[in-house]
C-alpha cells in the first residue's frame, strides 16, 4: 500500500531541485511517524518525472488518513478522476496550505512538455513560471495541471510513498 500527502505546505519555486523537493517529502514524513521512502510528484527538464522515477504499483494508493485515492498506479495516471484529494498532511490532518501544488507534471505522470518548471527548481525568478495542481481538486487534469505561476509565491509538494 502507498500512501500520499502534502509535504511542505509553501515553498517557492527554488526547491533545491527535485532532490531537494524529496528531502522536504521525506523530512515531513519521517517527522511524522511515516516509514519508507518519499518522494516528490516533480518533473524536470531533462525528462526526470514520476513516470520515469516512481513505482509503478497495482496496489492502492491511500492518503495518511486512510481515505482511498487509486487503487493503482495506472488508475492514478490513467483513471477518470482521483477518489479523494490529496489534502492531507503526512501526519494524516486536512491541509490548510497553498491551493496550489508544484508539479511541472501531467495527468500521465510525465514531465510538462512547455518546460514550466522554475529552472528545474533552482529558481524564485518571477520571470519564469512553474506548471502547478490545484491542492483541493481530485478531478483529472486539475490535481496535478492546471496553471501556470511564476516562481516566486509558495505552494505545496505532493508526496507519495515508494
């Protein structure tokens, strides 16, 4: 069973890069009880994305509450919309944070074809703009597409269990 949740409830566009993005998803998991490794639903430019860097499993993804939200990996990236929202912390508490997430990730679990990733997360320049979810949204595409934003103001990761 995987589980998800939100990392970091704000955070600007200058993540550390996707490593540092799966630093703060794994800080906030462990210091809330989680075991396992997490990691962030970020894509990049040099193709790196959930699709490229995840597990691909057909067991169910659960959020920390345990309220369903796919029962697989390809109902998850394939699936007509997600069975709840992710706005859960990691300790398992409604998310009150950002409405929107970070991503630079489509439906599919790929990498944003127009590049929308703040510099590959090394970057707060309002001059760039970053390809974000809608925290609060289980419909597809909205959970993991639905604007872009400049890299400046803070939103929340998405983090899901290996």
């Amino acid at each position: 069973m995987s589980r998800l949740h939100h990392a970091v409830p704000g955070i600007a566009g200058n993540l550390g890069g996707i490593a540092g993005a799966d630093a703060a998803c794994q800080a906030e998991a462990t210091g809330a009880g989680q075991r396992g490794t997490f990691l962030a639903w970020l894509s990049d430019s040099t193709g790196i994305s959930p699709a490229t860097r995840f597990t691909h499993p057909d067991t169910p993804y659960v959020r920390a509450d345990g309220v369903p939200v796919a029962p697989s990996w390809a109902y998850l990236i394939g699936g007509p919309d997600l069975e709840a929202t992710l706005a859960v912390t990691a300790a398992g508490t409604p998310f009150s944070g950002s409405s929107y997430t970070n991503t630079g990730t489509r439906p599919d679990g790929t990498a944003d074809p127009d590049g929308r990733f703040c510099g590959d997360r090394t970057t707060n320049r309002s001059s760039l703009k970053r390809l974000t979810g809608l925290t609060f949204a289980s419909d597809s595409p909205r959970w993991t597409m639905s604007s872009d934003w400049n890299c400046v103001n803070n939103y929340a990761l998405r983090c899901f269990q290996q």
